[in-house]
C-alpha cells in the first residue's frame, strides 16, 4: 500500500476508532437512565 | 537572595510578546472578512480598528526590544502569562466597539471567557450581535482552546528555539512529536479536520430543522469552535435550547466529548495504534467518571421526579453532566433551572464533573483525568507500601501512551496542581459569599470560571459586582494556564522590586 493511502486510511479508522468509543460512552449511560427511571 | 531580572530579560519578553502581537492583528482580519461577506459594514471597521492596533503595538514592541537572545525557561512562561492578558486586552476592543457590552470590563471578561474555552457570557442582546462579532467570539474560543501560542508557534514560528519553553507555559506538557513546531502543526491538523467534518455535520442537522444555508453552516462551525474546544458559546442567547432539536444535541455531545480527549490519543489513534483507547489511564478515568457522576446526577434527578422519560432526561440530565464534565458549557437548559429545579445532590455531581474535567493536552479545563488517574495510583501504592513487608520494593506502572512507572516527582506535580486548583475553587467561591450568594452556588459559578467550563447558575450577568467580573477573569487565565506560569509572572515582578 502506499504510504499515503495508509496514512489516510489509518486517519479514518483512528476516527471511527473514537466514533466508537462515544457511541459506547453514549449506550451505556441510556442503559444507566433505563435501569433508573424503570 | 533573589536576582533582579536585567534589562536584556525584559527586552526579550517585550520582543516575543510583540510578535504574538502582530500575529493577533493578522487573525483579527478574518472576522472583518466575514463582515464583508455578510455585507455587514460597520463591525468591519471595529476590527480593522483593532488589527491596526495590534500592528502598531507589535511593531513598536519587536522594533524596539529587537533581540538574538535565546529564551529561558522564566521568559517563556512570562511570555505565555503576559500574552493571555494582552491578547485579552486587543481582543475586547471590536466586542466593545459593537455596543453589546455594558462596559470594557465586560467585553474583556468575554474574550478572556473565549479565549480560556470557559464560555461564561456578558454580552447584551446576542440574537441582534453582527455576525462577524458572534464569529469573532467564536473563533478567540478555537484559537485559546488550541492555544495562543500553539497556533503562534504553528503558523509563524520558523525556528523550535525557545517554542518549547512558550509550549509548556500554556498548559502542554506534553509533545506529541519530537519537533515543537510540528507538534503545534499536528493539534491544528486534528482541529482542522475536525471542523470540515463538524461544520458538515452540524450544517446539515441545522439545514433539516429549518435554518436557511448561510446561517446553517456559519452556525454549524460557531457551534463546532464552541464544543470541540469544549468553550461553550453559542450565536444565541438561548444556547443549544435555541435549535430545539435532539439530532442537534447529539452531534454536539459527540465534539464536546472529542474535545475532551488528548492530542496525544488522537495522534496515537490516527497512526494505527488502536488499542490506546482500551489501555490509556485516561480514556478509563473520564469513562468511570462520566458513569459514575451521571448516575448520581440521575439518581437524584429521578427522586424529585424532574425528568420522567428517557428522551427528557439524556436530553437535559446526560447533556449537562457531560457539558459539565468536558469544559464545554453548552447548555440545554436556563440557568434559572439550576437553582429552581435541581436538587443539592444533582448540582455536587456537575461540580465535581466540572472540577476534573478532560484530558491533559486537550482543550479541556479542571484537575483533568490524568492527574486524578497518578493521584489514585499514588494512594494505591501508599496502600501497598503499608500492607507489604517493609524491605520490599514497590514499582506502580500505569498506560499513557507507553508503559510509564509512577515517580514521586509526578505525584507532587499532580498533587500540587490539583491543590491549586482546589484553592482557588473555594477562593472564588468565599467571594461569592461574601456578596451575598449561597455557597453552592457560589461554588458552582467559582469551579465553572477556574475549571473553564461556562455553565452558570445565574450569578454571571452584566449586573454582578466588578470585582467578581475581575475575579472570575483571573480565575479563569489562571485555571487555563494551570497555574506554574502565572506564579512565575509573580516571582518576577517580586523580583523587580525586592532582586539584588
């Protein structure tokens, strides 16, 4: 692979990376509110 | 015995400031050429007024302390102390020329409340602000968030002499790569990514709920500048609550979230290191903290039954403790809702969110996760040493970024800072008692200026005693600087006077 593709492509991943890491922050704190208000 | 600092040192001070200066000059022409593109004439004169200023200023410094001398470690944290004042001081000339601010005073306690990404408003009428202004506004938060003299550093500097001392002063301790300069070069790279990918983002949700395309993606980067670099500000007076719209709120939560992470993780993350975001000290701290604060504020919340549904309470309980927790200060709610409708119990989670804060080495305020993470691993060793025979040798190893063994001299760091911010909480808290607020509040609007967060509980207004506004801004320089520089700012006027 080139190493400008790669570079690239790492970028996205390590953006999807912390993409990933908000939906869990923002799942687990709905299931805090479900477990609360039910 | 105490050395008087020479005159060379002074010149040297001078000549730097000068040139952040004159960079402060050319960035106050990109909001005039917003005016010019929104044909708005007059704010396009307040701040060519001002860059003119800057230019003269600047000049006028540079020439006159012109120097070769390498700067030490004392002039490049003076440097970044005096800078922030200045720079506070130029920046608040267009605020004031708009008419919205009731004084001087007050313009200059907004742009230090942008530059610090603090977020605490004075300005009067913001839905009639022009549109430069409020641009203005917006971009001192982006451009303080990243650092004045990180984008200084960035754009102008050719030569990594002495840009390492001025680095450190503004609250980076750490460099991502071995070269100051493509240090600073990398944080905008990640900044500017960010903003193409916000300013989308946000424009299209802004575009479905029904704003015209030229507000929406003007307001889609106000509000990206505002949450990324976790400030807080808005183009209008009613915050997020303006756009009414969950989509909104969601995006916004995303970037205040991002903001609150190391320029380090993203850099370690974007070159294939991915298993950084299960190891770091610091993503395990903030996730702990975020859940273990939230549930308390939730808990409390559904006692007095304040937000029965899941849709209301992630809207208004999730926003505000991760507003709170980030440093962003977006809000969702009136301020009055803070001390009508919010129990004690809700109010001491947001305050201790907002008392820790984010990441080192992101555009977040408060103690940050790092330092909770050194302090918690300080007791656990203190805790070992005293449960294992006496001759054994205790090695504590934490992950941030690589494998790191606790030293002492991190735990006093960590501890001492924390202790600083810890005092100037209740500094600015005592304050607000003795003007008559009740303490938690008062504790609330003190921890919201150090930690540069920008919630407030009402106590903010342009009505409010001048020597709280005075207060409240050196709270929050001091709080965004952390501290080390501003005491050195100290130890040198104590010098001018008492040195030999």
């Amino acid at each position: 692979m080139h190493p400008s593709v790669k570079k690239t492509s790492n970028i996205i991943i390590g953006i999807f990376v912390e993409f990933g890491y908000i939906l869990f922050i923002f799942l687990f704190n709905l299931l805090i509110i479900t477990i609360i208000i039910k | 015995m105490i050395l008087r600092p020479q005159l060379q040192d002074i010149k040297i001070i001078f000549y730097y400031l000068g040139k952040i200066v004159i960079a402060l000059g050319f960035l106050l022409f990109i909001p005039a050429i917003i005016g010019f593109l929104y044909k708005e004439i007059s704010p396009i004169f307040d701040f060519l007024i001002a860059s003119e200023i800057c230019f003269i200023l600047g000049f006028f410094l540079t020439i006159s302390c012109r120097t070769d001398k390498d700067l030490s470690w004392m002039h490049g944290m003076i440097i970044v102390a005096l800078g922030w004042l200045i720079a506070m001081f130029l920046g608040a000339i267009p605020l004031y020329l708009s008419n919205h601010f009731t004084s001087y005073l007050d313009a200059c306690f907004e742009t230090m409340s942008g530059l610090a990404t603090t977020g605490l408003v004075l300005v009067q009428d913001l839905d009639h602000l022009s549109l430069a202004h409020n641009f203005w506004r917006h971009f001192i938060m982006f451009l303080g968030g990243q650092g004045i003299v990180v984008a200084a550093i960035a754009f102008f500097a050719k030569e990594a002499s002495g840009a390492f001392r001025m680095y450190v002063g503004e609250a980076r301790d750490e460099r991502i790569l071995p070269n100051v300069i493509h240090t600073a070069r990398f944080i905008w790279l990640v900044s500017f990514i960010y903003l193409v990918l916000g300013t989308i983002c946000l424009g299209i949700v802004s575009l479905k709920i029904g704003l015209p395309a030229n507000k929406a993606f003007f307001d889609g980067a106000c509000i990206f500048m505002a949450a990324f670099d976790t400030g807080g500000f808005a183009p209008y007076q009613q915050n997020i609550l303006y756009y009414h719209s969950f989509a909104f709120e969601l995006v916004t939560l995303g970037f205040m979230i991002l903001g609150a992470i190391n320029f380090n993780l993203h850099y370690a993350l974007w070159t294939g290191k991915r298993r950084e975001i299960f190891d770091n000290i610091e993503i395990q701290f903030l996730s702990f903290t975020i859940i273990s604060l939230f549930a308390l504020v939730a808990i409390d919340l559904t006692r007095f039954a304040l937000y029965p549904s899941i849709d209301s309470m992630f809207r208004k309980g999730f926003f505000s403790l991760i507003s709170a927790h980030t440093g962003s200060g977006h809000s969702t709610l009136y301020a009055v809702q803070f001390v009508k409708e919010w129990q004690p119990l809700a109010l001491i989670g947001l305050i201790l969110a907002m008392s820790i804060g984010g990441s080192v080495c992101s555009t977040t305020g408060g103690v940050k996760e790092l330092r909770l993470g050194i302090i918690w691993k300080g007791v656990t060793q203190e805790v070992r040493r005293m449960m294992l025979p006496q001759a054994s040798n205790i090695i504590t190893k934490f992950h941030h970024l690589k494998e790191m063994i606790l030293e002492d001299s991190m735990l006093k760091m960590a501890l001492l800072v924390s202790l600083f911010y810890v005092i100037t909480f209740w500094v600015g808290a005592i304050v607000g008692v003795f003007y008559g607020y009740p303490l938690l509040l008062s504790m609330f609007e003190s921890v919201s200026a150090t930690a540069n967060v920008g919630l407030s509980c009402g106590i903010t207004t342009a009505s409010m005693p001048a020597v709280l506004k005075i207060l409240y801004i050196l709270q929050m320089w001091a709080g965004r600087l952390e501290f080390i520089c501003i005491f050195v700012l100290i130890g040198f006027f104590i010098a001018l006077i008492k040195g030999k």
